[in-house]
C-alpha cells in the first residue's frame, strides 16, 4: 500500500508533509523546478515507505491510504503514479 496526496492539496502545496518523509518520495518539493507550476504535490508510489508521516503533517488533510482514498478522489491514485511516469 502506499499514500496518495489528493484534492484538498490543490492550491494549498502546504509541503509540511515533504519535511518530514524519511525517503523523499513527495514531489516537487518548494526547491525543485516545476514547484510554483504543480497544482498540487504528489507521493512516489514506488518509494513511499507507508510510514505515515505525511497523514499526520499535513494540514489539509489530503494524504490517504491508497486503499482508504475517498472514492470522489480515486482518479488520484492515477495522478500521483502519473507525475512520476513521465
């Protein structure tokens, strides 16, 4: 299983949670270009570790559990793999 970063992050890219992941799995972070351009922020599915850290750090509350993701959100699952395929 791994976290999705879903709509409540669009406009918001707090970035609380790219702070405290222990692997650096959530991009783009405010250092990286394309930061100001991303509407929102998204998870590496293939790094995230599922520690949890990102849940508890995010103020708008826009990380799930992939397997807990609201189902208006479920096309986000898709958007986080996405940002890391291209």
């Amino acid at each position: 299983m791994t976290y999705v970063i879903a709509e409540p992050c669009i406009g918001q890219k707090d970035a609380s949670c790219t702070e405290v992941c222990p692997v650096d799995c959530i991009h783009p972070t405010k250092d990286e270009a394309g930061f100001e351009e991303a509407a929102q922020l998204f998870i590496d599915p293939e790094e995230c570790i599922d520690c949890d850290a990102c849940v508890e750090a995010c103020p708008v509350d826009a990380v799930f559990p992939e397997d807990l993701l609201p189902e208006q959100w479920s096309g986000y699952a898709e958007r986080n793999v996405a940002f890391f395929a291209a």
